[in-house]
C-alpha cells in the first residue's frame, strides 16, 4: 500500500512540474505530450497494479516487473533518439544562421567601405609579406 | 581586360595567423586575376587582421563551424557573388600556389576538379591503416565516378558554378564531410570529377600523425562516412538558374 502511495505521489509531482514547465512556455508541448502520456500511465499503474499483472500474463511475461522494465527502457531509449535528432537539427540551424551572419556583415563592411576589424592593423602587418614567414620556404 | 572567368580562391582559416600572411601574399603575386576569400572560422588570434592587412576579403564566422562548415559558408560566398569557379586552399601554405592553374584547368572537363598528392607528382607516402582506408576510398570514388580517383581526402579542389550550387545545397559539417560526404554526394547527384597530380609542400604546421592507433579511427571514420553518403537516397543536381549564369550580377 506504501509502495503504491508513493508511486502516485511521484507520478502526480512530475505531472505537476510538466504542467508548470509547460505553461511558463519553457518546454515545448511536441515534448512535453510524451511525458504527459508517461505519467498518465504511470498513475493509472499506481492506482491499479493488476493492470500491470494482467498485462504481463496476455504478453507471456513470467515477471511483470520485467514488462515494466522493458517498456521504459524501450521508452527512455526512444526519448533520447528524438532528443539527438532535435539536437543535431538545431545544429543545423545555427550553422545556416551563422553563415548567414557572416555573409551579411561582410556585405555590410564591404558597402561601408572599411576593414571588419575595429582596430587598424598594427605596424608590423605593413605588407613586407615575407618578413612574416616563420618558417623556411 | 577581364580574365575569362571570375574565380574565388577559398581559405579557411582557424587561428592561422602566424602563416596566413604568407600565404596569401604568395597567393596574391602568383594568380593577381583571382579574388581572394579568408573564411575565419572563429580565430581567436590575428589571422583575421593579417588576412584583412594582405586585402583579402575575410568572411568571419561568429564561431567556429570547422572545415566543412566553413567551406560552406565560403561557398555560399562565391556562388551569391556570381563567381564562375571557386578553388579551397589550405592556409598553411601546404597548396602550391603555381599549381592552381592546372587544377583549375581541370575544370574545363568537369564540375569539380582535384589536386591528388599520388598521381605521380610529389614523394607523398603512407603505410598502414591510412593507406587502407586511402585504397578502400579511391576504390569507392573510381567505381563511383567513372574515372580514377586517387586522393580524395585532398583538400586541394576547385569547383565550377554547377558544383558551388551542389556545395551549398550539401557540405557537411562534420568529421570528412568536407572530404569524403560532400565529393560522394555530389557524384551521386550527377556532378562530373577529374582529378589532376599536383605536388604537395610539406605542412609549416607540424607533421601529420603516424600513430596507427589514430590511422585505425581514421580507416573506421572513412569507411563509416563513405557508407553513409553511399546509402544515401540519390537527389539530382539542382538545374543553375538561368539569369546566375551570365556575369550581371556583380558590378
């Protein structure tokens, strides 16, 4: 009975945090519906843990705890994937952003007619080009 | 009069300014016709006012993207301004400026044109795992595009319009795709290669890594690479826009 308390108790606490998250705007709700989903069921298993047994019987599970285990590992695994791909979009949309920026500040310092550095170049850049090389031809 | 063609020479340049300066005066007294680009991929150092100091134009990146980003961003450049063919050159000097013109020839038979270190010229040798992975790739490239493809993690390429739209369109950033991902694609996409000997100077930056514990990542990364842009569904060359072709669209 405990152990059923105190599942409920974590499934409606996370629910509530999602919901705030979710209305102060800092999750997006196309991530937040899996979540909420999430805790649905979990809160429908703390209040009715035959379900889970029931479950694991029609699916031919000896253990239920392992139906449970693994449906969340598949789940969790399944986050991450869409996280990584969310990631690596974003990615590429700061990357076309920052081109973008590069290109526009060059045109602008190009039509402004001087050099992006603020700065003129020190003496040293005088265009005495091989006084430069470091290194030997 | 003005040359034939408009062509871009593009440096991407990541804290290189201990040799930047060199490198684009030499490349200035050797092609004059040519413009030439500094693409800063977020240095914090001087290259930046040494590229801008030798009257390069220097298109900064608020932070670093890496090659491939940085060529892509280069690209965009050269095919907004209405540049005819673009060459990438290294800014460390590695590219012998006396051999642009040859790879640029190169274009006269096809889209993209590249300087290859083991077609005979140079005394450029390698053993071990990274030259499996060299056999494993110019295999690939030489079924793939027709002809023999010896070195195409070259760094050394020119492009014509047709390539520099194909580039915008696909220039990964990651790890080998500014080499490997971006070169299948674009064979796969219908565009043309050729590739021309050219001799490398040896790097003013150090020598490259002989472990062959990071020659055997390199062999896995190339094989990976290759296989992901092989898998990948075929998308044809975007067709040029009639009007970029003709020069009007720079003053």
């Amino acid at each position: 009975m405990i152990t059923r308390l105190v599942f409920l108790a974590v499934a409606v606490f996370f629910g509530f945090l999602l919901f705030r998250l979710l209305r102060a705007g800092r999750v997006r709700e196309k991530y937040a519906a899996l979540w909420i989903v999430v805790g649905a069921a979990i809160i429908l298993l703390a209040v009715w843990p035959n379900l889970l047994n029931n479950l694991a019987d029609w699916a031919g599970v000896v253990l239920p705890v392992n139906l449970l285990f693994f449906l969340a590992i598949i789940l969790l695994l399944g986050v991450s994937i869409h996280l990584s791909s969310e990631l690596s979009r974003l990615e590429d949309e700061t990357r076309v952003l920052a081109e973008r920026v590069a290109l526009l500040s060059l045109q602008v310092h190009t039509l402004e007619g001087g050099p992006q550095t603020e700065a003129p170049p020190p003496e040293e850049l005088e265009p005495t080009e091989h006084a430069q090389e470091p290194a030997a031809e | 009069m003005p040359p034939a063609h408009r062509t871009l020479i593009l440096m991407p340049a990541w804290n290189e300014g201990a040799v930047i300066g060199s490198t684009l005066a030499e490349l200035h007294a050797v092609v004059p016709d040519a413009d030439l680009l500094v693409v800063d991929d977020g240095s914090t150092d001087d290259t930046v006012a040494r590229a801008e100091a030798s009257g390069a134009a220097v298109l900064r990146l608020p932070y670093n993207l890496g090659v491939g980003g940085a060529l892509r961003a280069g690209f965009k450049y050269a095919y907004e301004n209405g540049y005819d063919r673009a060459i990438q050159v290294d800014a460390d000097g590695q590219h012998d400026p006396t051999q642009i013109e040859a790879v640029l020839a190169g274009l006269d038979h096809a889209d993209i044109s590249i300087g290859a270190r083991f077609a005979g010229e140079g005394d450029y040798t390698v053993h071990g795992p990274r030259r499996w992975a060299m056999v494993l790739l110019s295999g690939a490239f030489t079924r793939a595009a027709g002809v023999k493809l010896t070195d195409v993690t070259s760094g050394f390429r020119a492009a014509n319009r047709r390539a520099l739209l194909q580039y915008t369109r696909h220039y990964p950033a990651e790890y080998l795709g500014d080499t490997v991902d971006s070169l299948m694609t674009a064979i796969r996409s219908g565009l043309t290669v050729v590739q021309v000997p050219v001799a490398m100077r040896p790097r003013q930056g150090g020598e490259p890594s002989h472990s062959p514990g990071k020659a055997a990542i390199y062999l896995v990364r190339s094989a990976f690479s290759l296989l992901i842009a092989m898998t990948r569904r075929r998308t044809p060359a975007l067709e040029l826009p009639e009007s970029t072709t003709t020069r009007e669209a720079s003053a």
